[in-house]
C-alpha cells in the first residue's frame, strides 16, 4: 500500500474513531449526518449507494433507526469501538477497496467473509447438525488459525465468522481472540458455557459478537438439543446484555418451526432480550443419511419470506433470511462471498457444501479460491436468472453433480458423497428443486413486474454475458 492509501485508510479510522465518541447519545439528526459522512469515506459506488439507502430509511423514521439507537446506546464502550473501528472502517470501508484490487489483480472476487470451524467437539448432540459427522479429534492449531487470518487479511477481509462444535469448547479461543485485535468476529453458540467470567472476557476483547442457536421457544429448543438448554441460552442472553455485548441469534428453519421463529412472540421476546441480529438457515439434507424430511416445504419458505418483509419493517431488529435473501447478493455466494475452514482444515466453499479439494494446512487460500472446483461453482453463479433459487444443493443439484464430477474434489465427511451419489436422496432433491422453481416462478415474476432487483438483474446480465468477474 502507497503513502496515499496509507493516509487515506488513517485519515478514515480517525474520522470514524471521532464519531463513535458521539454514539451514546446520537440523535436521528447525528445519525443522518453519519451516513453522509459513510457516502464520503466509501471507497467502492455500491457502499455509497448502500449509505443513500441507509440515510432515506432514516429519515422516514424506519424501525432501522430504533435498532441502530440500540446498537450504539446501549453497547459496552469498547465492544461499541471495536465493532465501529473493526467492521465497519477495517473491513468494510478499508476492506471493500482492498476486495476489490484483489479482484483487478487476480481476476475474481475474493471472499467477503471467512467462516472457520477451529474444533468439531461439542457438548450437545443436535440433531441435522451439518458438524456432527466430522472428526471431532481434529482441532486446527493456533499456528493454522493465524495463517488463515494473515491470508485473508491480505485479500481484503478482516471478518471470521466461528462456528463448530461449540466454539468454546475450543481450549484457546480466547487466545485467538486476542491475536487478532484488529478483526471483527462472531461466534455461533449453543449458550450453555458462557459463565459470567465469559462474558468477562468478550467484554474486554470487544470483537466478538454471539450468535446464539434457537429452534424457537424451550418445548422446540430443548426437544432437538437437550433439556434445560433453552432457559441457558435465555440466561446468558440475559447476562450478555447487561454486559454490553453486541449479540444475536440464529434459527435452523424446519418443517416443524418455520411458523414458530418468525412469530411476533417469538421475536418480540428476542427484542426484549436484546437481540439485535437473527440468523435463518434452512434445514439441510447433509450427514451421513441425508434425507429432505425435515426441511421446510415450498410453501413454508415462501411464508418465511413474508415474514420476513414484515419483520424487517415493523420491528427493531436485523435479521438474515439466508436463502430468501439471495437476490441482495446475486444468488449463490458459495466460494464467492464466503468460505469456510473446517476443523480439518478442508476448505469448503460453504458450511453446507461438504467438499474440498485444498487443505489450508497444505496450501493456501488463494490456491483453493482458484482451484477447478471453486472456479467451476463460481462460473456457473447465478444459477438461475430467478434469483430466489440459489442453491447448488437444494435448488439447483445438478450443478454440485457436475462440479463433482467434472472438477472431482474429495467429500470432506464420511457421507458427504451420498448427495451425488445416493438415488433416493437424488430423487429426493430433484422433486423439492421442481417444486420450488414452480413456486418461486410467480414470485420473481412480480418482482420484475415491480422493477425490483434492477442494479442485481443488470449485474446477472453482465456477469452470463462475461463482462464481470467474480
């Protein structure tokens, strides 16, 4: 990096270090002015236009604005600093400049995120979790875990999201934590270890957000993880925000709960608590047996989706409809926007994508990003001019047969080949992708009646027609 851009990225950490000064007790008005000043600090036109948005929504009086005045008011001082300066300046301001180099230089779009699962043990046995079947006496070294942050940083990206297992069961996770000061993390937990000296200890990090999982209420929660473990995680959410911590939750969306995690009970108890992220991801047919009877139908994924709009307008809360919104992110983001590490070392393209065909212990990052398998995945991105069919496991298996096939990667778990090679689970997946693409068919056409989507339709044309690269 030249004198310029050095002057320039410090210049952007003080201006940003100044406002967080100001956070406690901003106004609208202030909080107004903080997204022009984001407009003038953004380093790419998409981050601008992201601020404009931001800006309007404020000035309408959005529940976004209750939200931010949460975020910001009610924040432990340093984990209020650590997520201004950490995220948002380090990563996303300085970051989104550095992504985008990369992809001149190199030729594709590096990833935006990394997911890294350092250990696979855990203390409970949940049933469909896609971590179950691997090798739980595998743990990545903290030597391995900082070569994965070094190289990221130096493809633009200074945000890991931790996964397992159970994070902390990971015997040096707090150590991790603190080598790396200057990156943002989020932790997915069950919320059964965090003890008070925990919480403790993220409080004085302050780069750790805590995603806690949810089925929804104690009967749905404690019925696929164990007794008692519901009124844990509502302890700790407790406990999390009186300490100040930025937290949040994620819910792995079945047949049987999809009604129930997106009433308004259920997140009007989540504000009440706290929340101030919500994470949904569907059921996946993965493991050792995978089967698509647990996973939400058709119709309740389109609900999801109802909901989720509603949510997003009426309540005080950010929430992530992983699959419902691909059409912010042009589809499928596997190998693109994100890439996980797992505690293998095995670099997947997605949590739910068991296949690999680097190890991080033997290469690198770079070297995985520009193999055959993720090049193969990421050529093909979007799948679908439908952007409400992302993806390659559920919606588009086709794709995942013919990356294996073509691009013969290795299946990271025992069973992760059954996807391709099992008929019934074949069968299986080709009715559930028929019978979404049918349904979803009415639902991308109203949008486009509705000009909605227009910058990412006008991305999808460029990137089939060549003229972008990701």
């Amino acid at each position: 990096m030249g004198t310029e851009g050095f002057v320039g990225n410090f210049i952007k950490r003080m201006t940003v270090k100044e406002i967080v000064k100001r956070l406690p007790n901003a106004s609208k008005e202030n909080l107004i002015k903080m997204t022009k000043m984001a407009e003038k600090l953004a380093t790419i036109p998409q981050d601008r236009e992201k601020a404009v948005i931001v800006r309007e929504m404020f000035e309408k009086g959005h529940p976004s604005l209750i939200y931010a005045l949460k975020v910001l008011g009610k924040l432990h001082p340093n984990c209020r600093n650590k997520f201004a300066i950490n995220l948002v300046v380090n990563h996303l301001l300085i970051g989104n400049g550095a992504r985008e180099n990369f992809r001149k230089k190199e030729g594709f779009q590096p990833p935006a995120s990394v997911l890294i699962s350092p250990s696979m043990k855990c203390n409970l046995r949940c049933q469909g979790c896609y971590a179950a079947d691997y090798v739980r006496e595998d743990d990545l070294s903290l030597e391995i875990l900082d070569k994965i942050v070094k190289e990221s940083k130096e493809i633009g990206n200074s945000f890991f999201t931790i996964l397992g297992g159970e994070p902390f069961m990971y015997p040096h996770i707090f150590e991790f934590f603190g080598r790396h000061p200057d990156c943002y993390f989020q932790a997915y937990t069950n919320g059964t270890l965090l003890t008070d000296e925990v919480m403790k200890k993220l409080v004085k990090l302050g780069n750790v957000a805590l995603m806690f999982s949810l089925e929804g209420f104690e009967k749905g929660t404690d019925a696929r993880r164990a007794p008692g473990v519901y009124k844990k995680v509502m302890d700790a959410m407790d406990r999390a925000r009186e300490a100040g911590l930025l937290f949040g939750f994620s819910c792995y969306v079945t047949k049987n709960n999809v009604e129930e995690i997106v009433s308004d009970e259920f997140i009007d108890m989540l504000v009440d608590k706290g929340a101030m992220i919500g994470w949904y991801f569907l059921c996946m047919p993965v493991g050792k047996n995978p089967t698509t009877d647990f996973m939400p139908t058709p119709q309740q994924r389109l609900h999801l989706k109802i909901r989720r709009d509603y949510i997003r307008d009426n309540k005080p809360l950010f929430i992530i409809d992983f699959w419902n919104d691909a059409p912010f992110v042009r589809g499928c983001i596997a190998g693109r926007q994100f890439i996980h590490v797992n505690s293998r070392g095995d670099i997947e393209p997605c949590i739910f994508l068991h296949y690999a065909s680097h190890n991080i212990k033997t290469a690198t990052l770079k070297d995985a990003l520009k193999s055959l398998f993720f090049r193969f995945i990421k050529k093909r991105q979007p799948y679908d001019e439908n952007l409400y069919l992302p993806c390659t496991i559920i919606d588009n298996p086709q794709v995942l047969r013919e990356a294996v096939e073509k691009t013969l990667p290795y299946p990271t778990h025992e069973g992760a080949a059954d996807l391709v090679n099992n008929q019934d689970i074949r069968g299986q997946l080709d009715k559930y992708a028929s019978e979404v693409r049918n349904l979803y068919a009415k639902v991308w056409a109203e949008d486009v009646k509705n000009d909605m989507w227009k910058t990412t339709r006008e991305e999808t044309r460029l990137k089939r027609e060549g003229k972008i690269v990701d």
